[in-house]
C-alpha cells in the first residue's frame, strides 16, 4: 500500500467545482477533478445527503466505503434546491465556480429554477456538465438511467454469458456509471480549453447507454456492411484463438490472448510443444480458428495440468501472453498492484481506521493526483464554505439553518 504525495503539485488548482449530481457517473468526474487540484463543493440535500452515502457496505460512521472512496477531496455542503432560499444560495456559488456536474432527470433543474439559460446568465464562463441515461434529447430522455439498463440498451450485455445462456452483466454493474464520469471529465475538460480561448462556457451532454456503446469496437460496423449480429461466446471470441479463460491444477483461473501466429508460437513453447505452431497443424491463424474447440481443449488441458503460477511462469519466460484471473483478495497479493502503487490507504479520524482503495489515474509525471481526505460526513464544509466564499455572517447561518434550507 502507498500513500498519496501531499507535496506534489497539482494542475488543476485554483479551479471550483459544484457537484450536485448523485452516485457515482457525473460525480466521478468531479472526483477526477479534484484529485488533480479543484476545489471539490458536494452540493447535497440536507436530509439524506448523496444517495451514495447509502450504496454498498457501511462503516462505523454510517456512510458507506464507497461514499469514502468515490467522494474524496469533496467538501460537502448541503442546500435544499426545492426552496426559494436554496435556489439564490446555488446561484451565488455558480457565480463563483467553473464547473457544474448534475445527473437528474432532463428538466428537473430547470423545474426549480436553475437550468442552463438561467446558470449561464449568472455565470456565462460556466462548464455544466449533464450525465442522463438517455442524454438531454430522443425518445427515451426522460426514462430513468442506470448503469445496468446502459449496459443493455448500450449493447454490451447481450455479449456477456454463455453461448445461448441468459445474458449477463459486464463485470462491476456500475462500469457504465465510471465510463460516463471519464468522457465527461474528458468534456470537462475540453471545454475548459475552449473557455481558455473564447471566455464562453457551454453544455456537455452524456449519456450512459452511448458511453457504453462507443466502446463496441466493430459491432457496428460490422452489422452495417454485412449483416452480423455478434452472439456470446463465453469466456472466447470468435476472431482469436486461443483467446479465454482457462482453469488451472489447483482450482485457478488463467486469462490467454493469443491474437497473431507469433504469440501461438510463445504459447506452445511455454506448453512444450512447438509442433503444435507448424503450418500442418495449428501454425495459422485461420487453421486456428477453424479448429478453435480442438485448440481451446489442447490449451484447456494443458492449463488444468499444472497449477496457476506453473502456468504464468511458463509463460512469462517465452513471452506468451497470459496472465492470472484475480479476484481481489488476489489483487492485495499482487506484486504488480504493489509496485504501481495501485492500492491507496488513507487514515481517517472519523471512522477510526485506514481505509484502502485504488489510487488516483492518471499517472502523471510531473503533477500527479493526490487523495488528501475520504468522502466527508453530510453538511461538513457547510458553513466553512458559505461563509468563507458567500460571505454569509453567523446569523445567516442560524436562519438558514431555522428554515431548514441548509
């Protein structure tokens, strides 16, 4: 485990964000922000708070280890949108902020008062960023959005599973939530460039389902020009072989991505038949994928004979492309994992023990990203920040506390 460099210089200071949004898409990429020097404001509602704050396993504090990790370097800070009070204290912080993350449902801010025609009259330099599971315009924009629901309408899942079998979930159920926050700081910062060079800011539109289906590479394409609707095949592809998981001797799992006739060759030399590479057996590529079951049990065997490091190690010394199926308990034993520095533990006064979680990406040379706290408790930062940047006096603050707008 590593801690972050508390000295290292950081890009994007001196640059606010107001995060408004909820879960994990459209504040992931208030997070990325502010892992790299922006000034973080959780902007939540003063009962409840972030329903993230609610969304996996909880600590002793009450809110989750995924609030504590997907909301670090925030500073929170509650507001009740629905009041008239509320709706005057978010414009005086959009007046002195750069960026706006929100994920409600299309219509919802301007509902209360706050969409882009009014934002960007009190702040015409302003970057509102927008995640929705169907983006701001169609058929669909107003359908509620979730990762899981992307993943299928976005093309992935009917990919995932078993030949002819139930299709399933990619991986984590909330990919499609982390890959919208990356094209949305993407945006983010985009148009950050492009204020740079015109003082205008502008709208950024995301939305699930289409950050899910720009990562299909061909499937498109593909279906245009000849007509295929590509089906699951499990643990294997159809345009490389061997490509899959194979289980090893001792109850592991190998992942083995034999895309060219060269990387074959290496895999046959770490099973210790280089014959099977000889053009009169499986030597090319299309032989290869014409054998494809006969080819998969020769490796599958191979795999199960020996134990899963006797297979990566094998491998490892001729190059062939291979390499262990973690889980995470494994991913904590990981060399690799350590040597990148890949796990973070960061201490926490609050909760009353190191919390450990990946590290900041990118890796930066020069000015890399920092964790400096965990996810705050709801409303921590609130009079810190709107007495400090709103100038609000300590009456203010008990008024709006009276009216529970705060």
């Amino acid at each position: 485990m590593a801690s972050t460099d508390a000295a290292a210089p950081l890009p994007l200071s001196g640059l606010r964000v107001i995060d408004v949004a909820t879960v994990i898409a459209s504040p992931y990429c208030a997070t990325i922000l502010g892992e790299f020097g922006a000034e973080v404001l959780k902007v939540e509602h003063p009962i409840g708070g972030d329903a993230c704050r609610r969304f996996g396993t909880p600590t002793s504090r009450g809110d989750t280890l995924t609030w504590l990790s997907e909301a670090r370097n925030k500073k929170s800070v509650t507001v009740d949108l629905r009041r008239p009070e509320g709706v005057e204290l978010f414009k005086s912080l959009i007046a002195k902020s750069d960026v706006l993350c929100e994920n409600f449902r299309p219509g919802t801010l301007e509902k209360w008062g706050l969409g882009w025609e009014v934002l960007k009259n009190v702040n015409p330099g302003l970057i509102m960023l927008r995640v929705t599971g169907y983006g701001q315009t169609g058929p669909y924009k107003d359908q509620p959005g979730f990762a899981r629901i992307a993943h299928a309408v976005g093309g992935l899942s009917y990919l995932a599973g078993m030949p002819k079998g139930t299709p399933v979930t990619p991986g984590s159920t909330t990919l499609g939530d982390y890959m919208s926050g990356l094209y949305g700081c993407i945006g983010v910062l985009l148009a950050l460039r492009w204020r740079d060079q015109t003082g205008e800011g502008q709208v950024i539109d995301v939305a699930l389902y289409e950050s899910v289906f720009r990562c299909t590479d061909e499937l498109a394409p593909a279906y245009a020009m000849y007509g295929t609707v590509r089906e699951r095949h499990g643990p294997h592809i159809e345009s490389a072989c061997p490509y899959g998981h194979f289980p090893t001797k001792d109850g592991g799992w190998v992942a083995i991505a034999c895309t060219t006739d060269k990387l074959f060759e290496r895999l046959t030399l770490a099973m210790g038949r280089p014959e099977l590479a000889s053009s009169s057996l499986y030597g090319e590529h299309k032989t290869r994928l014409d054998n494809r079951h006969d080819v998969n049990e020769i490796v599958r065997d191979w795999c199960g004979s020996l134990s899963r490091d006797e297979v990566l190690n094998r491998c490892y010394q001729t190059g062939a492309p291979a390499g262990p199926l973690n889980n995470i308990a494994d991913i904590f034993g990981d060399r690799q994992f350590h040597a990148r520095r890949n796990l973070v533990a960061i201490d926490s006064d609050d909760i009353g023990e190191t919390v450990i979680m990946p590290n900041v990406l990118p890796r930066m040379a020069e000015t890399p990203g920092r964790i400096d706290h965990l996810g705050p408790a709801l409303g921590a930062h609130t009079e810190e920040v709107l007495t400090g940047l709103l100038g609000l006096t300590a009456e203010d603050i008990a008024e709006l506390r009276r009216k529970r707008v705060i």
